[in-house]
C-alpha cells in the first residue's frame, strides 16, 4: 500500500523532517518529497509531540488526521477537546463521544478502578485523595494538611466499608464527614469536618455537578477510540469542576492504556501506542495537577505506549508555566501552525524568542509566521495547510525540520473541519459512511484514505470504487451520495 517513493530515499530523510517509514502526513514544501511518520522510530528521542498555531490554521485537523492514521495503525486513542471536534471521526471509525458537563453529562466515579492488591489500593487512594485537593482548591479554604489528613482518613474508610466488591461514590465520603462531625468532642475539629462535607454539597446527590461527579462511570473504557467533549459553556474552566475533570483524564488516560496494552497482548499486536492527543491543551494547565500531569510526562517519558500529543495557541501556554515546560522542553516532534506568539518576556522580539526557544534561525522563524494554506478553486476551502515540523533526534545536533504542506481531499475535507456551516452535510457523510462499531474502521476507509495520501484524485478513489453502498441505508440522498461512481462530484453534491 505505501509504495517506496524517491522522496523516502534515506540522503533525504537525513534532511527531511519526516521518518523514513510510517504514516503520510503530508509533502515537503520545497521539493515535494512525502513527509512520512512513525512514533516508533529510533531517531526520535520520545515520543511526546505538540502542535502550536492560531486559531483555525490547521491544528485540530491535522491532529484528527493524524489519529485516524494511528487507528488504521491498530493504535488506541483518546482525545480530550472543547469543541466536539472529534464527533465525526468517532462517529465513522467506531469511536465515543462522552459529552462533559451540563444536563445530559457522562458520569466519572473516581472511587472506581482498580485496588484488588495493597499497592493498587494505594494508589487509588492517593488518586483519590488528589482528586479531592482538585476540588478543595477553590472553597477559598487553603488546603492545610489537616483537610489532607481528614480526606485521606475518610477515603480510606469508604473503601474499607466497601471492601466486599461495592464502589463507592462521592456520596459515601461525604456521609463519613457528616458522621465523623458528629463525634468530635471539639468544637473546631467538628467544623472541620463540617466545613468540608459542605464543600463537596455541590459534588453530591443534587447537588450542580453530583450528575458528573456522584455515579457510577457510566461508559466503558476499552474503546479503540474515546473522545472527551468538555462543554466549556456549563463547565466553565476557571472551575474546580473543570480542573477536576482534567485531573480525571490523567487517571482515564493510563486506565485506558493498560487496556490497550492488554488488547495488544491478547491478539498478538504486541505494545499497541496510545495517542492521547489534548486539544486546547491550556485548558489543562489552568490547575496545578494538570500541571504536574504534563510536566510529569515531559519529565519522565512514558513505559506504556501512551503517545502525547499537547495541541495549543502559542509555545508561551507550555514554556510560560514551570512545571509543564519540561513537556515542551523535551518534545521530540514540534509541528507548528501560523503563529504569532506575544510570549511572556517583555523586550525580546517575538520571532527571536519563537527562534531561541525552537533552535531555529531567525529565517526559519519568520517562516513559521509566514505559513499560509493554499485556497482551493472553490475559493471557500483549502488545497492544503502548511505547518513547519521539527524532528529533535537522540543523535544529530541539529533537529530535522521544514515546512510541510498538510493535504486535505474532499473526502477528508468533511471528516475534520470543524465549519459550522457544514454540520448538516457532515451529519449526512456520516450517515453514508458510519460502520458498525465491532469494525472500528470500514475497510474502505482505510483503503480510500491510503489512496487519498498516496497522492490520488477523489475520481481516482471512485474509479477504484473503494467506497460502497452504506450497510445500513440512511435516507435516499446518503445512498446517492456513497455509491455515485468515478468522480468525487457526488460527495460534493451531498453539501
Ligand atoms: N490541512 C487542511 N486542509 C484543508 N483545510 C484545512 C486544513 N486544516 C484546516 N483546514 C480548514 O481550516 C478550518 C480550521 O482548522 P482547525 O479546526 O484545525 O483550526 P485550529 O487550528 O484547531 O483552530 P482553533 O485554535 O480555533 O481550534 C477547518 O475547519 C478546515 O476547514
Ligand atoms: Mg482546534
């Protein structure tokens, strides 16, 4: 399916920012050549990857693109957004969407997951017991050591009542402090306890977000693909509930991955990667956990296969914060959109700063504020979006870089943009397309997509009539829109 091109010869890869094998992620700006990728590549020093740019230059497309790419690569991935940017490709690839907050809202019980040994329990405890400093943080009460050592007492007793199988929920710790209160004989341990439980009141029962907080989780972890659409509207991220579900990813995101792995192992994949890409990724670095979270990762790297991709604005969301720039400090993979970045040192001249930070020369620098995608003849869409990837390897002082030009056809037009305009077309391709969810990804997209990358026309794709009737018929015009024959004319007529 990928055949070996002259571009892929290794005296260019030397210079390419792409690997030498691996997925198609676009072509070289100057020559042409096909910029491939593979996380798994020995050059690459980690695994961790970030994408920067304005608003509407190009990132989440291409970080959908990229996670469609993994999972026709048997890979896992999770996606966290604001947006609901990954509906269409969960919707077509047998993924999920869990919606976050508001009346309708999924559910996540941290008190789940697993504690069969002491040491799971453990660490199911600290999690917990974190998880609590999360929502604690913004009561206006400093979280003193002495509320650390309540909520840790009183975690460890809900799971000890429960040791018989039941899982608590948030409900259950809030008890324990009302009971707890009333047996302290003095008067300020018994406000502590009080005080509290009170603080938790909105986490619990009837509480605003006990629908989000108080249930049991109410959707399985072990989807191929899972994307997180945080509702930025009724979880407002200045929050402790906002900060709380981004800790609760952190928890998600490796409970997953041992699925993953375990999946790996069972059907003889061996260690199946993990994309675990963070749109709006300052959202998560608006609280200390997140904080830690990424830099954590930064710091020390991943055994399991978890790939990080953080997608933001402007470096400045990582370097600006002590904790998450290790993340950024050791990224092996940098693609970055059109940016401007302001950043935070007053004096220094931004594109200086964007070239300090990179490693690039001001030159290059300036390229990467010049970046600009080439409009389609339709005048309304784009050909492709350029980016500037940097390859930092173990070995060669200088990272492999250079501007990339991201393709879009038709078919992958509708799949990730994000226009609203275009929402009911979308609706309608999805209807044409979706598969049944026991096969993540129809052959034919796969093979419609390989072809697309490859550098075919939509007609081509036709001809090779690599896209079928749907299996289960939506209306009359989805039909049309998914059997018409050479020409992509048809997809387009279903706008
Ligand atoms: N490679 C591409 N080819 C064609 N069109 C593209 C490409 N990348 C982006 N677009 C178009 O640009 C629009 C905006 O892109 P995208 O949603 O990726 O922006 P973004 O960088 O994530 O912006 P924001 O920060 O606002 O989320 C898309 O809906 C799509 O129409
Ligand atoms: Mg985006």
């Amino acid at each position: 399916m990928y055949a070996e091109t002259v571009g892929n010869a290794w005296p260019a890869i030397v210079r390419s920012p792409g690997t030498a094998a691996g997925v198609l992620i676009g072509r070289a700006a100057d020559d042409g050549a096909l910029v491939r990728l593979d996380i798994g590549d020995r050059s690459l020093k980690n695994r961790l990857i970030d994408v920067f740019g304005g608003s509407g230059q190009g990132k989440s497309f291409f970080a959908q693109k990229l996670m469609l790419w993994f999972l026709l690569w048997d890979a896992w991935a999770t996606a966290v957004d604001t947006v609901g940017g990954y509906e269409t490709l969960c919707a077509i690839a047998g993924g999920k969407t869990i919606r976050l907050g508001g009346p309708g809202t999924a559910a996540i019980n941290i008190w789940d997951g697993p504690r069969a040994t002491e040491e799971e329990l453990a660490a199911r405890v600290r999690f917990v017991v974190r998880a609590h400093e999360v929502l604690l943080a913004e009561s206006g009460r400093p979280i003193t050591g002495r509320i650390r050592s309540v909520v840790g007492q009183g975690v460890r007793a809900v799971y000890r009542a429960c040791r018989r199988g039941e899982t608590p929920t948030e409900r259950y710790l809030v008890d324990w402090l009302e009971e707890q209160a009333t047996h302290q004989e003095d008067h300020e341990d018994k406000r502590l306890f009080k005080d509290v439980a009170a603080d938790l009141y909105p986490y619990v029962r009837d509480g605003e977000h006990a629908a989000l907080v108080d249930r049991p989780t109410s959707f399985g972890f072990d989807t191929r693909l899972l994307a997180f659409h945080i509702d930025p509207k009724e979880l407002r991220p200045d929050t402790p509930i906002y900060a709380f579900v981004m800790f609760a990813m952190t928890d998600i995101a490796d409970r997953r991955d041992v699925l993953a792995q375990e999946w790996g192992r069972r059907s003889g994949r061996g260690t199946v990667q993990h994309l675990l890409a963070i749109d709006e990724g300052w959202n998560i670095l608006r609280h200390e956990a997140g904080q830690d979270w990424v830099g954590g990762i930064g710091r020390t790297g991943r055994h399991s296969g978890i790939v990080p991709m953080f997608v933001s604005q402007k470096l400045s969301d990582l370097t600006a914060n002590k904790a998450a720039a290790a993340y950024f400090d050791q990224t092996s993979l940098h693609f970055l959109f059109n940016m401007h970045d302001t950043n935070d040192e007053s004096g220094v001249d931004p594109r200086q700063w964007v070239a300090r930070k990179l490693g690039l020369t001001e030159g290059e620098a300036a390229q990467v504020g010049d970046l600009a995608g080439k409009v389609a003849p339709d005048k309304k869409t784009l050909e492709y979006a350029q980016m500037f990837m940097i390859r930092t390897t173990k070995t060669a002082n200088r990272a492999a870089r250079g501007v990339v030009n991201v393709p879009s056809a038709a078919e992958e037009a509708w799949l990730f943009a994000s226009d609203p305009d275009d929402k009911e077309y979308r609706a309608r391709m999805v209807r044409a397309v979706a598969r049944d969810p026991e096969r993540p990804i129809g052959d034919e997209v796969y093979q419609a997509v390989c072809l697309l990358a490859e550098g075919a026309t939509p007609a081509e794709v036709y001809a090779a009539r690599v896209v079928p009737a749907p299996a289960h018929a939506g209306d009359h015009d989805d039909r049309e829109a998914a059997t018409a024959g050479a020409g992509g004319a048809a997809w387009t007529a279903a706008r």
